[in-house]
C-alpha cells in the first residue's frame, strides 16, 4: 500500500517524451508525433505472489495528479477589442486553456464566414482579403463537420487558397459517408490572432511563446486563475512485451486534472465511420 498525501502531484515535472507512431490508413498521412507523458508504471512495478501494489489517496485528502500550468501577468494588449496577453515558457505545446475553471474556445471565425469556398480538390479559398492577410496562416486548422464527423485538416500552404495537407484531404472528401462535401456539411478555420472577437477566445501564438485571451464577463483578469495543460498523459501503465507485462497495480482514490492531446496538431484529426 502507498498512501499519496493531498496536494498536487505535477506530472510535467517527471514528463519524458516519447515518438507515437501512427498508421496509414486509407491514405492517412503516415508519421510519427511527440507524446508527453507523465507518471508511469512498468512491470517493475508490479505486484507479486498474488499480491496488489496500491497506490491509494491518504484517508480524508485528496491527491492531485496534474499537469496544468498557471499563465500569469496578463496586460491588456488591445482595448478596443478586450484582448489581453500574457508570456508563456518557450517550447510549450498546448491546446487547451482554462480560465477560473472554464474552458477557454480557440479563437474560431463562425460558421461559414463570408468569402471562404470550398474546393472540392485543394481546401478553402476566399474571395476576399481577409485570409491573405492572416498572420500565422500555417496554423489554421480547417474545421469540417460533416454527418456525425468533426473533421480538422492542417494547412500544407496557403495566401489566397488554404491547401489541406492532401493526404489527409483526400481521406476526408473520398471516402463515401459522412463526406465532407455533403449538404450537412458545415465549416469554420479555427487558431488564428485574428479570429479572436468574442469573450471566452483565445489564440497561444508559437512565434511568440504568447497567450492572448478575451475574459468572460466575469473574469478579471488581475486575478484571474489561467491553467494550460502540459503534458498528454498523467499516468501510464505499459509493460515491456507479452512476457513482461504490467499487473497487480491498483489505484484507489486519486483525482487527474489537466492533460492535453496534440496529436491534432501535428497530424490533423480526420475520422470515418466507426473508428
Ligand atoms: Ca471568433
């Protein structure tokens, strides 16, 4: 038996990180991404002679195991449209940002904004100036949901057409049901500065190792409480091989906060039926 006391177990400071191979499948593009993962288990950490190693919180308190980190000294950056900024550690990677407990929404145009077309063939066009002009286009995500499906295609290129990553693009309007190209299909780019306009957005600019938000009504952001997630697993459990296998570990009690998953962000995210 192992009693974790209460407080908050921060899994970004054990993180490693290791290569997830992802398959190629029916033209998904094939490729490896950075897993972050925290606490883990291996079989040398199993019990033995039938016996269960218990990892158990401590009667009356709660364990935390967690990998948010606290973005703080927000200024306001822009007035007129409520925008404001706050530093974050160079090579963090996060898609998530919680802001007094609530989750913040990645600055997003609204659906099918005008001027923004469809090419069958490519990805999206637009008509007008706005998507040349954007600033960090390469991190658009092209945002498809079609059927039951919430497709995201990561730009290959871009100015006045944003190219999908064709591979993946190809996966989402070739493959029968739910197709992107369907009448039910409706459309947003999401992850530009640019995009930010409504309460609750934000946008974390790579380039700047920045945070930019627009607070809720009620949050100031003096004394806001702002967390990002840091790692994408808190706790992992994996033996070596079939014959060296993980067991007799049990966890009794603990509570997980805060974990990320960024694999959208290296390989987009396209789904089909039944997977
Ligand atoms: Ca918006």
């Amino acid at each position: 038996m192992v009693f974790l006391h209460g407080g908050e177990y921060n899994a970004a400071s054990v993180a490693t990180t290791r290569e997830y191979p992802f398959a190629a499948k029916s033209g998904e593009p094939a490729g490896n991404y950075p897993v972050r993962t925290g606490f883990s288990f291996t079989q040398a950490d199993s019990g033995s002679n039938g016996y269960y190693v218990n990892w158990k919180a401590f009667p009356g308190e709660t364990p935390v195991i967690t990998s948010g980190q606290t973005i703080a000294g927000w200024e306001l950056h822009d007035a007129q449209r409520r925008i404001y900024r706050a530093a974050v550690a160079p090579g963090m990677e996060f898609r998530q940002l919680y802001v007094n407990g609530v989750r913040a929404v990645r600055a997003r145009t609204e659906a099918e904004p005008a001027g923004l077309g469809f090419i069958k063939e490519t990805g999206f066009s637009s008509s007008e100036q706005w998507l040349a002009a954007l600033k960090e286009q390469e991190r658009i995500e092209m945002v498809l949901q079609a059927h039951w499906c919430n497709h995201r295609a990561l730009v290959q290129n871009g100015r006045d057409v944003l190219a999908a990553q064709p591979a993946a693009w190809t996966h989402m309007v070739d493959t029968g049901l739910p197709s992107v190209t369907g009448p039910e299909m409706f459309k947003y780019l999401e992850n530009a500065y640019e995009f930010l306009d409504q309460p609750g957005e934000f946008y974390w600019s790579q380039a700047e190792s920045a945070v930019y938000y627009i607070p809720r009504a009620d949050q100031d952001m003096a004394s806001a409480e702002a967390v990002v997630p840091s790692v994408d697993e808190l706790l992992t459990v994996a033996g070596g091989s079939l014959d060296e296998t993980a067991h007799h570990l049990r966890f009794e009690g603990l509570t997980f906060e805060y974990s990320t998953w960024m694999r959208p962000s290296y390989a987009g995210y396209h789904v089909n039926q039944s997977n």
